[in-house]
C-alpha cells in the first residue's frame, strides 16, 4: 500500500491565550516503520499526537491515519491506533492482567478473548511472570510496559508513542527499544516524541524537528546530520577557566554547553590545531579534548536555536 500511515496538511491549532502550538504543519510518515519527532518542550509535539489520537480537534488543515480523517472518521481512526501518553494510563490497584485484560474489553473483545490477548501481549513485553501483582508494585521501566501493553490490545496499524521512556532507568529504556523495534519489524507504523536525540538516532527511520508549531526539516538521522554541515571540536575545560577561553576562541565562533565549549570545524583537524594554539596563548588548558561528525544534538541545537532567533527577530 502506498498511501502513508500518516498524512498532515496545513494543520493549524490554538489555544485560549494566543498560544499557537500548530502552525500550519504539514508532514507524511510512510507505513511501517518508526517515524520519530524532535522539537524543544512547547514546540507542538504532543498536541500533534493528540489530534492525531483525536483527542483533541485542529482549528485547520487536515490530518488522515491510516487514510482516514481524525475528524470526519474519528470512531475508524480509533479502531486503527494504539497510544501510549507520558504517564501510565493503568489502573494502579489492579494486577496488570487485570489492566490489560479489562482495556480488551472495553475494544468490545469477548472476555475469553480479552484474557488471550492479554496473556499473549504480557508475554510479549515481558512482564507474563508479573501478571499477577497489582501494578502499583512495578517499577517504572515495568509501568512504561505496562502501558505500551494497554496500547497494543486492538493491534493497531498506528502506534501513538508520546515520550515513552521518560523517568525510565537505561536497561529498561533498552528493553523498550527492542519492543517497538519488533513492533516495527511486525508491520505496525510507529510514531514516537522523544526528548532524548539518541533514543531518535537509535530508533527512527526519519526524523521530524519541529519548532513553534512548524516543520523545520525532515529526513533520516544520516541526512540531518548532513545537512548539519561540519564536524565539531568539542572542548571540555575547567568551569574557571571558561569564559576566558570563551573569549581566547572568538575567532572560531565558539559555542558553551554547559561545561563545554563547542566548535564548528569546517577544516577538521585544522581547525582543531588553530583552537589550541589559541588557548595555549591564553594560558589555558583543556581537560579533554575530541572531534567529532556533527550529531543528533548538533541538528537540533542549530536548527532550534536559529528558529527562536528568527521568531524573536519577527516579533520585535
């Protein structure tokens, strides 16, 4: 089938205040696949998954899942979609088979049915020897599963994943991962928001940023990062020494990060010779020193920070 999972013209949304968090966003996810978007909080990325989930109406354009309108044809979009929010949506006293088993019949699955596909799907996440404990006893890797379980039940086409290995800890993160990789691998479409670039990296065939509202680029994380331009020499010194060496590396358009200093490095190990003589005429002296191809991280810092001095240039 060649028509996409997900299809978004023009989608424009606002809410009491002005705050205009859609602004006529416009983007296409193929079927299958894991389709990731990237943005800073405030830029749009959960009210998209929520007129998408059609829990919430756009004020324009127009958004098609699965081919079918999130407005027009709300009650056959929720046939076809699973969503996982930020917070776990379960029942808390209840064990998780009871969780998982009650959402299967409230999809209007029969209750012997409901109980084998939440015997399947507990297996299938793992969490088949934990069935039986109520989930306030899980932990937050486990609730996360849990949850994911919870979207699952009506085999979705559409997967709707809204941050979801926030507050996890890494070994659980990496058990999710591997779950919306089988996910993908079995044909469902997954679109997932994340904050963290390397779950983005690690994850997604293509990658959205979005800012205010609004597509800044799109493509696979090989092609962002190519765009991205040049590699970067990154700099770590003592936080005393900082802004001297702030100002000692003016000529190459130094960037801080927290304890770092970051260059753009169009001559690669060039300019890596040029910032160290720099600093060695400044007296200063790095802790650790490394170049590197641009990441994840260096897309979006470029593309975000250039997007809010824009906004800002066009409001004054």
């Amino acid at each position: 089938m060649n028509d996409p999972a997900i299809a978004v013209d023009g989608l424009t949304k606002q809410f009491r205040g002005g705050t205009r968090a859609l602004d006529g966003l416009s983007l296409r996810v193929s079927r299958g696949g894991i389709y990731a978007l990237l943005g800073p909080n405030g830029a749009g990325k959960t009210t998209l998954i929520r007129i998408l989930a059609t829990l919430l109406r756009p004020d324009g354009g127009t958004a098609l899942v699965a081919g079918h309108d999130v407005v027009a044809e709300a009650g056959r979009v929720r046939q076809l979609i699973g969503l996982a929010g930020q917070f776990a949506a379960v029942d808390d006293h209840l064990t998780g088979r009871e969780n998982i088993t009650m959402i299967g019949r409230l999809y209007g699955l029969t209750r012997r049915a409901a109980t084998s596909r939440a015997a399947e799907i507990l297996t299938r996440i793992g969490l088949d020897t934990a069935a039986d404990r109520q989930v306030k006893t899980y932990s937050g890797g486990m609730r996360r599963r849990i949850d994911l379980a919870a979207s699952l039940i009506g085999r979705p086409q559409v997967l709707f994943l809204d941050e979801p290995t926030t507050g996890v800890d890494p070994a659980s993160r990496h058990d999710l991962w591997s779950l919306v990789r089988d996910l993908a691998a079995d044909g469902t479409t997954v679109l997932l928001t994340t904050q963290y670039l390397d779950e983005a990296d690690q994850l997604a065939d293509r990658i959205a940023v979005i800012d205010h509202g609004r597509l800044l680029t799109e493509g696979t994380a090989t092609e962002l990062k190519d765009r991205t331009g040049a590699a970067v020499v990154e700099l770590d010194l003592p936080p005393h020494q900082l802004d001297a060496a702030m100002t000692a590396l003016q000529p190459l358009a130094p960037r801080r990060d927290r304890d770092r200093i970051l260059l753009p490095a169009p001559d690669g190990p060039l300019t890596l010779r040029h910032a160290m003589g720099l600093l060695d005429q400044a007296d200063l002296t790095p802790t650790d020193i490394a170049l590197h191809g641009p990441t994840l991280d260096d897309v979006f810092l470029a593309l975000t920070r250039h997007n809010t001095s824009r906004s800002a240039r066009s409001t004054a």
